[in-house]
C-alpha cells in the first residue's frame, strides 16, 4: 500500500468530485498514476450510479491501485432540485461495467462532501486544483457553505455541457448537467464575478473526440506489460479479461460494458473518456484550446431543461464565467494517458 493525499513538494494538490462510472475510474486512476499531481480528497457524487454505490467503487478503486490515505466524502443522495436519475445502461449495474471491485476496509470520511470541498480548499489555499466530472451538486452545496470558494481555488476544470453540438441525456442536454441543472447553474453565477479565473469547462464537444478503441488499449495493456488481444465487436456481451494485471484486468472488464453501450448507441465499439482528459486538463491546461465566454444553463425550457449555452457573441453583456474547450489533440492526450496509467499498473502487477 502507498499512503498518498501528500505527494512530493512539487506535485499540484488536486481535490476530485467524481460519480464513479467507468470513466470517472479512469480519471482518478491517472491522477494516482501522475507523479505531478497529489490526490488530497475525493467527493462521491450521485450520478451515473446511487452515491452509496459510488462510495464503494472510489474505496474498492483505491484498494485495487494500493492507495491509503486519500479521503472520500459521501455526497448528498441526490440533485438540488429534481429526482436523481442514474445511467446503470451506460456504467452497469454496479458503476463499473463487468468489472468485479475488491471490498475495501476504508470508509467514508464524518464530514460530508460539501464539506470536504472546502476543507482541502482552505487547506491549500491559491494553490488547489479542483476537478468535477459528475452532477455539479457537491460543488453547488459547498459554494452555499464557503462563497469564497472561487477565490481559494487555484484552478477548476468541469466534465458536463455540450457546446454547439448535441446532448447524450436529452437532444441537448449532456449528463452531468442534466442530472442536476440547478447545481450547475449555482456554479456558474458564483464565477461570474469579476477577477476570478474561469472554470475550465470541458463539454461533449470536446470529450467526445478522445474516443478510446480496443486497439488503444491493447497498448495500454502492453505498457503495463500485460498483453491481451484486442476486443472484438465479435466477442460475446460480457467476456471477461483475461490480463493478468489486476488494474488492466478491472479496467478492460469496465471498458468492456463501456464499449458495448457506444456500440449499441450507434457510436462504434470504442470509449469516450470524458473524465480522464478532464483529469489530464487539470494537471496540464495547454492540453487543451479554450475560449473564454459566458455560460448559463437552461432550466425552464421544456424541451431544453439542462443544455449548456455559450454567449459567444456577448450579446448578454455579462463578464466571462467560462474557458470552454474548443480543440484537442487525442493522440497526444492517448499518449500521455498509455504512458502513465501503463507504468502505475506495472508497478501493481
Ligand atoms: C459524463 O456523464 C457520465 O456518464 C460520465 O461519467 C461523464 O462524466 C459524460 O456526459
Ligand atoms: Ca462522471
């Protein structure tokens, strides 16, 4: 076991909001792979799966990778405003595909997840990386409790909208804003004041292009030095890894089912990483091309409740809020995700 939550003097303290999700597990296992990054707190946010549900898979997540000392806070049971919703046809029943998680004897902090927002915050004040790829509901709460929050926080980047493009939940709306429309917008108006750096804001736009293909991770089994064949379309539903490496072995299991739902979506028999490139994105913001604007989200609309809308053309008069993404380079994001997540899970086989 590693103890982690304090990483080397240069490593970026990094604070995780996470619904996990097959990629949300991702995301956080290349921020434990990233010698740049400190891993001080994760929330567990309702969404893809019940927040009891994500609970467990972040705890079992940071057994199976041989990390202690990271703290975990149960986040509230559902949205701000409406009924939760969860995605077990995109995640499995469980969160993590076919994946099987080893139980783990760690358990959720006292405090709960708004809390814990603003605990690492005042921790590290100036220099705390915030990353949310889930409903935007702990956030949301902790902003309630500490306003300030923008001002603590070095940088913030979100998963969630979709910026002239289509919606994955609705016909416009992307997940993890739809869940909890509310939240999202509380987090938008509290950076709308002049003076704070803009959340980075990272929507199907952008994430959908880091479409990860068996091929793909074929290399990442190999980086680990446990080779496996390529998945196939052909497999049957469900075949299990056969990796001797017990991350690879987890990871393919969960990209397996991940894979299935693109497929049966009409997308192909590939994986979008949404969460991990926003992990990679706050470790290193040139991965990406931003453009600074103002965003509000839509939640009266009836056929629009949810969807994310970029005031390109300062037609609103209304200081930025917003650095959404633009452009990104896969293959460097591929290579860089292949060549740390690789040598994190040799390093466990
Ligand atoms: C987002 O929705 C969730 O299902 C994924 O984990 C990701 O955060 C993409 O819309
Ligand atoms: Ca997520």
């Amino acid at each position: 076991m590693t103890t982690q939550g304090s990483g080397s003097s240069a490593a970026i303290p990094v604070f995780a909001d996470v619904d996990t999700g097959v990629d949300d597990a991702m995301a956080l296992v290349y921020l434990l792979a990233s010698p740049d990054a400190a891993l001080v707190g994760i929330a567990a946010t309702a969404g893809n799966v019940g927040v009891d549900q994500v609970c467990r898979n972040t705890l079992g997540l940071l057994e199976l990778c041989g990390v202690r000392g990271i703290p975990v806070s149960r986040g509230a049971d559902g949205p701000i405003a409406s009924a939760l919703r969860t995605a077990e046809d995109t995640h499995g029943p469980e969160g993590l595909g076919y994946a099987r998680m080893p139980s783990s004897g760690s358990t959720v902090t006292t405090y709960d997840a708004a809390e814990a927002w603003v605990r690492a915050a005042r921790a590290h004040p100036g220099e705390l990386v915030g990353i949310a790829v889930g409903p935007l509901t702990n956030l949301a709460l902790a902003l309630r409790a500490e306003p300030a929050l923008p001002t603590l926080l070095r940088r913030l980047v979100i998963m969630g909208g979709a910026f002239d493009y289509r919606g994955n939940t609705t016909a416009v709306a992307e997940w993890n804003v739809s869940v909890d429309p509310e939240a999202a917008a509380e987090v938008f108006t509290a950076w709308s004041g002049s003076g704070l750096t803009p959340p980075t804001v990272l929507g199907l736009n952008l994430t959908e292009h880091i479409a990860l293909t068996p091929t793909l991770l074929t290399r990442l089994g190999a980086a680990a030095q446990s080779p496996s064949s390529p998945m196939s379309v052909l497999d049957d539903p469900g075949t299990r890894s056969a990796a001797a490496n017990p991350l690879i072995r987890v990871l393919e299991d969960a990209l397996r089912f991940y894979f299935e739902f693109h497929f049966y979506q009409g997308e192909g028999y590939l994986a979008h990483l949404h969460d991990p490139l926003a992990a990679a994105v706050a470790l290193d913001p040139d991965l990406v091309e931003c453009r600074p604007t103002t965003v509000a989200v839509e939640l009266t609309g009836t056929l629009t409740r949810g969807m994310t809308i970029a005031d390109w053309s300062g037609r609103w008069g209304r200081p930025s809020n917003a650095l959404v993404g633009i452009g990104v380079d896969a293959n460097v994001f591929f290579e860089r995700f292949i060549a740390r997540v690789g040598l994190f899970a040799r390093r466990l086989g």
